[in-house]
C-alpha cells in the first residue's frame, strides 16, 4: 500500500513538473508625431503594450497543451487597449484567449480568439506592421471564435487551415490596408476561411494566403524573404484585395524591404505602394509609404525605436494620429520587453 501511495505520489508530482506557466510582456513608450493633426505620446500601436499569460502541459510523448491569455493597454493613460469583432460595447478583458492542443504526429488545433498565420507569417515585413514604416497588408489577422489548424513541418513545409464565425465577427471591417474593429455592424453573413502554405529553410522563406472573407470578399497574398549575407535580409509581399470590403475597395499592394542588423542596430528601408481606392472615407487612393526603421539595443531586452514613413497620395483629412495622411510621420520612443 505504502508503495502504491509513493508511486502515486511520483506520478503527481511528475504531472505537476510537466506544466509551465509564464508571463511575458511587452511596454512601449514614445512621441508620435502625424504629418498633419495632434501629436502624442504612448505606444507606436496596441499590441506593443500587453501582458501575455502562457499555461503549457506537456500531457504525454506526443500531446501537449498550452492556454493563452492576452490583456493590452494604452502606455499613455493605463486604460484598456482591447479590440473586439463581437460588439463594439463589450468591455472585454482579454485582446486574445485562446486554447491549443498540439501532436507530433498530426499538428496543431487551436481555438478562440487569436492572432492566426494569416497576421503572422511575416517576416517579411522588416517593420513588422509598424503604421510608422511601409508594409503589406496585415487584415485578416485575428478573429473571435476562431479555429486553426497547423500541419507538421514536411521539408520545410508547413499548411494551415483558419476559419472562424461570422455572427460573432460582425464588427470587423478593413480601411487603409489594415484590419480594424469598427461600430458599425456589418453582419457577418459569411464564415471567414484562408488557407495559407509556408516554407523555410535555411536562408530562404516563403508564405502564400487565399482568403474568402466575412462580407463574401476574398484577397489572395503571398511573399519571400531571402538573407543575402550575414545580417542583411530582403523581403517581397504583394496583396490583392479582390472584391469591396466595408471602407475598402479593391485594390492591390506591393511591398519591397531590405533590413541590416550590424552591432547593436536593426536597421530597415521599406517602400510599399497601393492601386486603387484604398480606403474611402478617408479619401486614400493610389497610396505610397517609404519607411526607415533604426533601433538601438541597449540590452537583449531594452531598445530605442526610430521608425518614419513618408506618405504620398495619403489622406488629407487630419481627425486622427494615424500616420495615413501626406508627409512625413514619426515615432520615437523605447521598448522593453520581459
């Protein structure tokens, strides 16, 4: 008996030791200042101030699973920086909440409220989707009940599968090339589906996207980034907006990038151009956007940020900071993450 209980008491404390939780993070903090309207101070975009809560449980030699948990705010004030494309007046206590279970065999599946491949695969975008740099479009990004599902890496292959409820993302919409939440419900007649094929290997990656979208509107997107030498990258991305979307019409997006990291610097020249009506409330159309990126690492965690976009064929509607409008747009400030 007295066995039984030690080997039950072994298997315990083996189960407890197989889970993780951590907490990670991120706060950013600097001066923005629009070619035209207000300047002001905080985060260069809400997810650079968040706290991220992480739970994984290896269950056995081949299944794991981890629960994530998201909250972000705004730098300046502390308040609450959440997004939602269920209701434009829910509260909200989470920008993300999502549950995945992963096989080694079989892939991943995940669930909830995330950002999915189509945000993610990426890089690249040297100034990630910085709205102080020039960059791809980045829509489509994250959803409320959603589902994906992830193959394992075959030669350097990876397939994934996102899907998610229309009903309860009927306050998404899209303008300027990003995705956004609006108030306005748009009912959300379809069920969102993309399909998306990564590679990498070595020096070279790639990432294609077809998407069919919550309004009946679908866009396709692909990518490669290539690092020619030692530190210095290039990266292409085209988008292809193939029917109106609300705030949108359809257009196309060319984006080209070189980075160069050397010492403690990351630095970056992107140049991104738009045909067609990009967003027509604010009046954008054939839209151009030259980046620089230069951050200095103070440490493995600490960095000052210098990004600037300078817009061509933008909006002159000056009602928000949101670096759209003509001229020459710049954030900086530090960044630390944990």
């Amino acid at each position: 008996m007295k066995k039984l209980i030690l080997v039950a008491a072994i298997a315990a404390s083996s189960s407890v030791m197989a889970q993780t939780v951590s907490v990670t993070g991120s706060v950013e903090y600097g001066y923005r200042k629009p070619a035209i309207g207000t300047a002001s101070v905080g985060g260069m975009k809400t997810d650079r101030n968040h706290l991220n809560f992480l739970a994984t449980e290896k269950i056995n030699n081949d299944l794991s699973l981890d629960v994530q948990l998201q909250h972000r705010w705004d730098a300046a004030s502390g308040a609450s920086a959440l997004n939602t494309t269920i209701s434009p007046t829910s509260p909200g206590m989470f920008e993300q909440a999502a549950v995945r279970v992963t096989s080694n065999q079989f892939g991943s599946l995940r669930f909830g409220r995330f950002t999915n491949v189509t945000g993610t695969a990426d890089k690249m975008l040297f100034q990630e989707d910085s709205p102080y740099g020039a960059n791809g479009t980045l829509q489509y990004g994250r959803f409320s009940a959603a589902t994906q599902y992830t193959t394992p890496e075959i030669m350097g292959f990876k397939y994934s599968y996102v899907t998610a409820l229309g009903p309860q993302n009927k306050y998404m919409s899209a303008g300027a090339g990003h995705g956004f939440v609006t108030n306005v419900d748009y009912g959300g007649n379809h069920d969102f589906h993309a399909h998306t094929l990564e590679y990498a290997r070595g020096a070279f990656g790639a990432a294609a996207t077809m998407t069919s979208g919550l309004l009946g509107e679908s866009a396709h997107r692909y990518g490669a980034w290539y690092e020619v030498a030692k530190g210095l990258k290039v990266g292409y991305q085209h988008f292809n907006q193939e029917e109106a979307a609300p705030l949108q019409s359809p257009h196309k997006n060319n984006y080209v990038g070189v980075e160069y990291k050397f010492g403690n610097w990351t630095t970056a020249v992107t140049h991104s151009r738009a045909s067609g009506n990009v967003s027509v409330p604010l009046g954008i159309g054939e839209m151009e956007k030259t980046g620089v990126k230069a951050y200095y690492h103070l440490s493995k965690r600490t960095t000052l940020e210098l990004e600037s976009a300078d817009v061509k064929k933008g909006s002159s509607i000056a009602t928000t900071i949101l670096p759209y409008q003509n001229g020459r747009n710049y954030f900086a400030g530090v960044r630390h993450t944990f």
